[in-house]
C-alpha cells in the first residue's frame, strides 16, 4: 500500500516538475525577444491581359511588380485567358507594373494597393510605324513647329533671290558657269 502510495506521488512529482520546466523555458524564451510576429496583411490582385484591337487575351505576356523603394521585382506569366494573380502584396504599398509581351507596347503604371482584392486590366497596343525623315509626316499634335507648306508668308522685299543652283550638287564641268549673275563684281 505504501508502495502505490510512493509511486502516485513519484508521478505527480514527475509531472510537476516537466509543468514547471515549460513554464521556465517560455519565460525565457519571451526575454530573448523572439516573439513571433505576423506579416503584415496582403492584398490578392488579378491582372488581366488584353490586345487593344479586338479584345483577346494574350497568353505568356510577362507581368512584372515591384514595390516602390523596394529591392527586386515579382514577375508572373499570363495563362490562356490573359491573367495572373498574385497575393503577396502587402496592403497600403506603392506598386509599379510593367507588362512585357512580344509584339506589343510595353505598359507601365503606378498603383496604389489599397484593397484587399484588386481587378487591373491592360490593353496592349501594337507598336507604331517608325519615324523616317525619308516620308512625308503628317503634323503631331505634341509639335510646336509648323510644316513648310503651311507657312503663307512672303520673304522680305529687301532679301535677296535665292538660287536654287546652290541646293543641288554641283556638276564639275560647270562650276565655272554655276555664279549668279546678279552677283556684284569683285573689287580689284
């Protein structure tokens, strides 16, 4: 009888001591500073990715996010319906978003996270015809200058004629016969 007795409290003794030791190890566990401490809340957002022209989705186009002041960047594929989502970023942040895919303008912008769940869609254009001095252009909006053929006034009465042998390349055999004739003389 003495021996259950003993035995009994061995084991209340035992458990005692294993409560006590936990309870010592989580107070030192909380001086050291080693809280757990939680991210901070994300948002999930969906961009979807679509050609300017008629609408479609354009798949494997490369959606690219960085955080303003923030080293590095996430990049994302489109699938076959034009989207990708992604749901690390944190609420509150300043995002840029770049999206790249061949044969099409690159995009660019900047948002605000400010939802817990954002829809973005793009509309990709195609790239424009390449500026040539070769062509004739019709006059941009953004220009200051305005064409040649649209300038109505009239040289100065005291300007001199302008000749136009003196545009086009001169030819070797008349160089000689190439001066104006209303030239003055040299002085001798």
């Amino acid at each position: 009888m003495w021996c259950r007795r003993i035995s009994r409290f061995a084991v209340l003794a035992i458990v005692l001591g294993l409560v006590a030791s936990l309870a010592g190890f989580a107070q030192s566990s909380n001086r050291r500073g080693r809280k757990y401490k939680a991210p901070p809340p994300t948002s999930r957002i969906q961009v979807t990715i679509l050609r300017n022209d008629d609408g479609k989705p354009i798949e494997n186009a490369a959606v690219i996010f960085q955080l303003v002041g923030d080293k590095g960047n996430m990049e994302l594929k489109t699938d076959e319906d034009g989207k990708s989502v992604i749901d690390v970023l944190p609420t509150g942040s300043d995002v840029l978003l770049q999206v790249i895919a061949k044969g099409y303008q690159t995009y660019g912008e900047s948002y605000k996270v400010d939802k817990s769940d954002m829809a973005i869609e793009v509309k990709l254009k195609r790239p424009g015809e390449q500026y040539s001095v070769y062509k004739m252009h019709e006059q941009t909006a953004d220009a200051d200058k305005s064409s040649d053929k649209d300038k109505t006034t009239d040289p100065p009465k005291d300007a001199a004629p302008r000749d136009s042998s003196k545009d086009k390349p001169a030819d070797s055999t008349k160089q000689n016969e190439s001066q104006p004739a209303n030239s003055p003389p040299k002085p001798q």
